[in-house]
C-alpha cells in the first residue's frame, strides 16, 4: 500500500494519502478540494553494496534523515 504526496491546487497544501484502492477519491485535508496534483516522491534509502561474506545482506539507511523540507525537490 503506497503513501503518495500531493498538492491542493486550491489552498497550496502538500499532504500525503495512504492509497488502498486505485479508483479512490483525493481531497485535500485542510480545504476537502478534490483538485489536487500527485507529486513526484524521491526514494527515502540508499542501498549499501553486500560485503561478500557469507550470511551477510545489503542494508538501507535514511538518505533524508536530517532534512527538514516538505518536499524533496526543494533539496534534490
């Protein structure tokens, strides 16, 4: 179940929504407009390469950790 980011077109608000259907309406949360626009959402991990040895997997870490922005194309 994929956490989208969105724009209300009416009041500027950016918010996100837990999308559980794909025919499912979007408002906005402080004005209830339904004119909205999907924005484009940055991945939030970096994955480490595998140090080859046995029993051991690649891991992710936060590559936003300390940012502080509402949207990542302020920063990326």
């Amino acid at each position: 179940m994929p956490i989208y980011e969105f724009k209300c077109l009416k009041c500027k608000e950016y918010f996100e929504k837990l999308i559980l259907k794909s025919n499912q309406t979007i408002s906005c949360p402080q004005c209830r407009s339904e004119d909205v626009e999907k924005m484009m959402s940055a991945c939030g991990f970096k994955m480490k390469k595998n140090s080859g040895q046995p029993g051991q997997s690649s891991t992710s870490a936060s590559s936003c950790a300390s940012c502080i922005s509402r949207n990542c194309s302020q920063c990326h």
